[in-house]
C-alpha cells in the first residue's frame, strides 16, 4: 500500500486510500504534500526579535505512480502530455497512529512528464506536483 507523508510525518497503513482525478484507489508507492508559511522576525532597535509575522503560504507536493495507473491518465490528457491537464483534486483517506480517519484533500497538477524502471523490474516515476490548494483534516 502507499506510503503517506503529510506535513513531514510519515505514516504507513494498510488503509490508506488515494483517489486521483476520480480513480479510486489508485495505489500509488508514495505520496507526500507539505505547506508551510515564510516566517520572518521583527526587530527593535537592538536587533533583538520583538515580534514576528508570517508571509504567503507555500505549497509542495510529489506522487509515485505505476505505469499502468499513470497510463491511463495519459489517455485523458492532450497528445499524452499530462503536465498539460488541469488542476485536480487528490483526496488521501487514512488512519492516523491513534486510529483516527484523516482525509485530506489535494487540489494540483502534474509538472511534467517520464518513466522510471528499477532494478527490480519497478516501472514507475515519482512525479512533482503543482499543488494550488491544500484541505487538511477536513
């Protein structure tokens, strides 16, 4: 089953499901999405930190896919180009390590395109996502 990294806390369980672009458990070997706001210090006159403020919001997400799963997702996009696709929600359903259903949801895009093949006959590719909207615990 997928690995889930959310907000760099790993968790590994039988039941997690990835439904991506209306797919149905997917099964992807890994997902991992993380946000993050640039934080910056104010300071006095001695340089001290006074106070604090918080920048924009940052976003970053990746997703290892089989070949057979990112295939028919190609077959969707135009001339096979999956970078070229829309925005798309991903919606990752778990339980967490006290044994509580946590379902995130995911709004993105694929950056590019390719393959990987292992040494052990693997034929999948960890793709980069463009996410443009992160729901937590919803």
């Amino acid at each position: 089953m997928a690995k889930v990294k959310r907000m760099h806390e790993v968790y590994s369980s039988g039941d997690v499901t990835v439904t991506l672009m209306g797919i149905y458990d997917i099964n992807p070997s890994a997902i991992e999405y993380n946000s993050n706001y640039a934080h910056e210090y104010q300071r006095g006159l001695r340089r001290d930190a006074r106070g604090w403020r918080m920048g924009a919001k940052e976003m970053d997400a990746k997703i290892t896919l089989p070949l057979d799963a990112i295939a028919i997702i190609e077959k969707y996009a135009p001339n096979g180009d999956i970078a070229l696709l829309r925005p798309f929600p991903i919606i990752v359903t778990f339980f967490n390590t006290e044994n509580v259903l946590i379902k995130d949801v995911i709004t993105a895009k694929f950056k590019g395109n390719g393959r990987a093949v292992t040494n052990d006959g693997e034929i999948e590719k960890e793709y980069e996502l463009f996410p443009t909207e992160m729901e937590f615990n919803i």
